[in-house]
C-alpha cells in the first residue's frame, strides 16, 4: 500500500511540475519568421514581468500614430542579456526589428531593440539561442 501511495505521489508531483510548460508557447506558434517589421517609435508604457516583457510604442505612420505592442522574453532571460529597469523608459525614441504576429493587428515579437544610445540589443524569442 504504501508503494502505491508513493507511485502516485511521484506521477502527481511530476504533473504539477510539468503543467507551466504545457501553458507555454513556441515562437513560431505565436510569430511569423516570414512577416518581418522594422519600427521606430516612442516608448509608451513598458510591463517588465513574467511571462514576457512588453513594450508598448507609438510609430508614425501615413495615416497618424500607431500604436504598437512587441513582446520579448522572460525578465530573468532579459537580465542575463543586460537589462535592468532602467535600459528603457516611456519617452524613449527606439527601433524594435523583430516578426509580426499570426493573428495580424498592431503586434510583434521584440526580436532586436536599438536603444536611444544607438546599442542594439537582443530581446525576443527569436533571438534567443535554442
């Protein structure tokens, strides 16, 4: 009895552990390699926490301002890149190359981030190394 107790324990704990990954989305289930975007705008707001960090910028366009939202990775990955807090602020001039969405709409993956000091620096899933 008390093996099967401990058998299911085991099966139960590795359930739990496995269920984040089952939540978690691939590049290409989200992003299109073949749909590649190239914007600079003006840091509106920034959301620096987990899953993913979003930057949310406004980019001139012909018909007036867009606003767009680029999703990059994980803080903690961010940090190992170099990034703090402090790497990005609302009123920041920047450029974002990275891949737009499959559902279409205002979206991308960050991809690369060139900073108003003209550093470029990596930021999305697409860049990360697999």
């Amino acid at each position: 009895m008390r093996y099967q107790a401990a058998v299911v324990a085991w099966g139960l704990g590795l359930l739990v552990l496995a269920w984040p990954a089952s939540a978690h989305h691939s590049f290409a289930a989200t992003y299109d390699r073949d749909k590649p975007v190239k914007l600079e705008g003006v840091v509106t707001t920034l959301h620096f926490r987990n899953p993913h960090f979003w930057i949310y910028f406004d980019v001139p366009g012909s018909n007036g301002v867009v606003a767009w939202r680029c999703e990059g990775v994980a803080p903690n990955q961010l940090y190992r890149l170099g990034w703090t807090k402090e790497t990005l602020k609302p009123g920041d001039r920047i450029t974002v190359e990275g891949s737009r969405a499959k559902v279409g709409g205002e979206v991308c993956d960050c991809g690369t981030v060139t900073l108003p000091d003209g550093r470029r620096v990596l930021a999305g899933q697409r860049s990360m190394p697999e």
